[in-house]
C-alpha cells in the first residue's frame, strides 16, 4: 500500500494522477484503464478540492492498493471536511441532450460506470471513497 497526503486543491489534481499512474505503470496497467482511472481522480479529488473543507483548505490522502486475482487496484481517498456521499447523487438522464440535462452528476455516473466498485463510507469524522479497477 502506497499513501499520498496532500492539501486538498484544485492545483494538486495533477500531482496526485501522477502519484497513480507511477504505480499503475509498475503493473503494465493498460492505457484504457490508466485514463479510466485519471478521469475518476479528477472527478474525485476536484470534488474533494473544491468542496470538501470550503471555503477552508484541508488535507485529503490518497491510499494506492493492489489485489490479486483478478489483478485490480484499489484508490481510496479520505477527507475530514464535510460528510458528503457522491453516490447518493441522482443519477443524470443520458437520454436528454446536454442543453436539457442538469448541470452536475455527470463525473460521479461516469466513475460509477467505467470503475468496477465504488463504495462510500463516513467513518470517525472522514468521508472515506474507495474505487476499485480490475486491470487485467
């Protein structure tokens, strides 16, 4: 298990991918899921930046796992700012063109869709939302 701590903002998006892709590299993790997985941690961790501890800063930590059998990766990200489940989020209707859709829900139903599992937990004071991927 590989760990990240960082102040949760928009400008340490970057970091944080690259901390991920490293270690996806290290697993020949294919491209597809590579930028499966980038576009759920700019969804996530930007959520986390911009309204987890707002209008405050606060530190997020971004905790790298493998599993075996089928290989996939776990990427859990933890906060102690507000308690709020992204899953609980209606889900957008995809029918409707994107001038008659609500704004907002899109990036949490394209993590849900493209991750193997998303599960959400508020536990002793911090949001705690685990991805998993398979990579195999």
């Amino acid at each position: 298990m590989k760990e990240l701590t960082i102040v949760a903002a928009v400008e340490n998006i970057e970091t944080v991918t690259n901390f991920i892709i490293e270690e996806l590299e290290k697993l020949n993790c294919p491209i597809k899921a590579q930028t499966q997985i980038s576009i759920a941690i700019d969804e996530l961790f930007g959520n986390i930046a911009q309204y987890a501890y707002h209008p405050d800063v606060g530190n997020a930590t971004v905790r790298f796992e493998v599993e075996e059998s089928p290989l996939s990766v776990i990427i859990t990200f933890i906060d102690s700012g507000k308690p709020f489940n992204p899953l609980n989020i209606v889900e957008p209707d995809i029918s409707l063109s994107a001038e008659e859709r609500e704004i907002g829900g899109l990036g949490i139903f394209l993590v849900k869709k493209t991750m193997n599992l998303v599960e959400y937990e508020y536990k002793n004071g911090q949001n705690i939302l685990k991805i998993k991927k398979s990579i195999e």
